[in-house]
C-alpha cells in the first residue's frame, strides 16, 4: 500500500522519518534510495544521519543544530518532490557455495516447491538484486528482488545460531547475514565475503542500492575464499557505476 503522501513520523527529539507506504514494494525503496541520494547531495544543517528502509527513512538530526520541526517539514516537501531515481550504482557478484553442510535448508525448500534442489539454486541466482536496507545487526544486507516461486514463510521454530556469512531467504526477502546469529529464515548456502568488518575501512561494503548478483561456487572452493578473505580480501567482483 501507498501512502496518499509521505508521512511524517516523530521518534523524539533527535529523529523523524519519512514513511511511503506499507510493506515491501519496490516502487517504495526506489523512493526511500531517492530521496536519501538527494539528501546527501545537498545535507541539510543539523542533519546528521540517514538510515533507508524498504519503505521509509529515518532522519537523525543534531536538536542543537536544527529544530526538529522546522527540519522535518523541509525534509517532507523535498520527499514529496518528484525526484531523480539515484545514479547507477555497483553490481557485486557474491561466491555461494549452496546445500550440504553450507545450506541445510536446501533440501527441505525445494521439497516444499516440488522442484530439484538444482533448480532452487538456479531460481535463486538467476536474479539481479538490489541492496533495500542496512539492517537488524551490523552488515546484515536485505535484499529486493527473490523469484516469487521460491517465497517461504519463515521457520516455525528459530535456530539460536546461524553461521556469518548465510546466504537464506524468508517470506520475499533474501540475505546476505555479516555475523553468527539467531534466524528463523531458510539457509541455502554460505559465502566467505564479509559485508562486516570492524577494523576495516569502510567497515561496511555493501551500500543500500548496490546491485547483488550470486555466484554458485563449488564447496571444494570455500577453504582457498576463506582463507583469502580472513586474510583480508573482499572475494567478490565489484563492478563501479
């Protein structure tokens, strides 16, 4: 659902968000991606921080600097502009490696479609995504743009740990986790590429609006990606706009 107009949303004195409507739709991220390019191409006083969603993007401001009203409403009229979508923007290609002991849901999702635990991987990696959002932890990477023949309802019963690195899915979302953590999400596969690392600089590689394309990797691959990637290098191609 879309918004009659993009709504402005208090949280507190020290941020706001422009909300475009409700659930996952890709018309809404393309304007939450817009109206953040605009943002950073012309920073507003006191403004201090963006964080996009699929459907809205928060504001983190400096009260100091900016009075939060006053703010707030320059920000909605700009959001309410028709803006340019952003430029073109990265593509990286991301080795997977899929099923076994890298993706032990692999089996049990394509049972549930009917179909070859090939042709999951094949659905899966076909698509070109794009990064929606930053979010949950550090580095977790969701991602628009799932075949809809392979959309699962989450897991009933969460596991308490899951590897960094899983490539998973649940309900039209894919992702690309950063860190060893709890999920109810379906693991296909595992990649070595760190979205996240601390010391590093940036810390974050993968940048909301980046473009994902999956490469199925052969598990007799993962030790040499990573080892290379403990060693610090990224493991995935990156094409620059």
């Amino acid at each position: 659902m879309t918004h009659d107009a993009p709504r402005l949303l208090a949280c507190g004195d020290t941020a706001f968000t422009i909300e475009f409507g409700a659930g996952i739709d890709p018309a809404h991220s393309a304007r939450v991606l817009a109206l953040d390019a605009a943002l950073r191409a012309r920073p507003l006083p006191g403004l201090r921080e963006t964080v996009p969603t699929y459907r809205s993007l928060t504001i983190h401001l400096d009260p100091l600097a900016a009075d939060p009203e006053a703010l707030g409403r320059t920000v909605l009229a700009l959001a309410a502009e028709p803006l340019p979508p952003p430029a073109t923007t990265r593509l990286w290609r991301i080795p997977v490696v899929y099923g076994g002991e890298f993706g032990i849901d692999l089996d049990a999702v394509a049972a549930h479609h009917g179909i070859a635990p090939e042709a999951v991987i094949e659905r899966h990696a076909a698509p070109e995504y794009r990064v929606a959002m930053i979010g949950f932890l550090p580095g977790y990477a969701y991602l628009e743009g799932l075949d809809p023949g392979l959309a699962l309802s989450r897991r009933p019963h969460p596991r308490p740990v899951t590897p960094a690195g899983t490539i998973s899915i649940g309900g039209a979302q894919a992702l690309v986790a950063s860190i060893a953590a709890p999920s109810g999400w379906h693991l296909l596969g595992r990649t070595p590429f760190r979205n996240f690392v601390p010391e590093r600089d940036p810390v974050f590689l993968l940048r909301p609006g980046d473009r994902v394309r999956f490469v199925p990797t052969p598990a007799k691959d993962w030790d040499a990606l990573a080892a290379a990637a403990e060693a610090g290098e990224t493991v995935a191609e990156v094409s620059d706009p």
